[in-house]
C-alpha cells in the first residue's frame, strides 16, 4: 500500500498543534502575562515573509519555535548548511533547522521591536525521532516532551514590564490572526525557490 503523500505533512502539523498544548500548559503554569500563538505566525523579511511554527510571548522574552516531526535518526552540526535524517533504509537531508529558526528569530526580533537577546530560537522534534547526534552546543533542541521542563529555567528572568509584555502580546495576536493572508505567499516563495535552484541545476550540468 502506497503510503500517502500528504501523511508527512499531516503529522508535522499534528506535531506543531501538540507543541502549542504543551506551551499552553507552561502558559498556565508560569505565572504572569503569556500568549500563544494559535497558528503559525509570519513575520515580514527584505524578502518577503518568513514563517515560525509557534511562537510564545511571556515577560521572560519571545520564544520562537521551528517544529520538526521526523522519524528515524537526525544528525549535524550548528554550523552545516544540511542535517541527514536516516531511517526506513532511506538517507534523507534537509536544511539546518538552527540556521533556519535563527533567520526567524532575526524576524521575529525586528516585527516586535526587541532586543535580538530577548528572542529565544527553539528547535523542537517529536518524542520519536533519535536526536543524540545532533550537535547541541547550548542551542534550545529539545524534544516536544521535553519542552516544558526545558523552559521552565528561562522563564524565571523577567525581562519585559507589564506594559511591555501586554504590546508584544496584542502584536502576535494580530499577527496570527493576519496567517491566513501571508500563507500563500510563503508558499509562493518556497515554491519560486525551489524552480529558481532546478534552473540552476539545468544550467550547471
């Protein structure tokens, strides 16, 4: 039986909508002001747009998250451009979600008028898959279980006033309820990336 070709992508945002839970839960357990966002959230780039996963306002800073739901065995290092996923018999490779999550935070940090420092990047993998080769390096790679118990530390240091953290908050409100509007032109894009690099293969061979 043909495995279908959408599965991949239905169980990344089932994985994506498991992570908001669990950071609805460290919204009710933190105390203070907290906000999570609903849906993925677009921040504007030079570019265009650029897309994060989930992202989490609390006075201890924003948090940013890239989702990741794979299966199998996930190694690379902080700085290659490629991770490697094996499993299945199959070697797969796709970009490095630090690099990546770090460009969205880059965005995120501009869109809501912070300090780079006060916007946390997280890389977030579900429960399966095996990320003990991953380079860690004190970067935030964490498995969705994990999650709770991992913020916890970070959100200890208040760094936001009342005020402060209450305009962060009605900025990702309104930047989750405009996601239906930036989709498909991060869609757009993805997909006028991927041509423009076909083009260049052909040109190359």
């Amino acid at each position: 039986m043909t495995e279908d070709p959408n599965l991949p992508k239905l169980r990344g945002k089932e994985e994506e909508a498991r992570l908001r839970r669990v950071l609805l839960q460290c919204h009710e357990s933190a105390g203070g002001l907290s906000y999570v966002s609903p849906t993925a959230v677009y921040f504007p780039t030079e570019n265009g747009v650029t897309e994060a996963d989930a992202v989490f306002i609390h006075e201890s800073g924003v948090y940013v998250f890239e989702c990741k739901h794979m299966t199998g065995e996930v190694s690379g290092k902080l700085r290659d451009r490629m991770w490697t996923k094996t499993g299945d018999g199959r070697v797969l490779s796709f970009p490095n979600p630090v690099l990546q999550n770090r460009r969205h935070a880059d965005a995120a940090a501009v869109f809501f008028g912070v300090k780079r420092e006060e916007c946390f990047s997280c890389v977030v993998f579900n429960d399966a898959c095996d990320i003990s080769r991953v380079e860690k390096g004190g970067e935030r790679i964490w498995k969705t279980g994990e999650v709770q118990a991992e913020l916890f530390p970070y959100l200890l240091k208040k760094r936001f006033s009342k005020e402060e953290t209450e305009r962060l908050m009605r900025k990702a409100e309104k930047a989750a309820s405009s996601a239906d509007k930036y989709a498909e032109a991060h869609a757009a894009g993805i997909r006028d990336a991927k041509q423009r690099k076909k083009a260049e293969k052909k040109k190359g061979r």
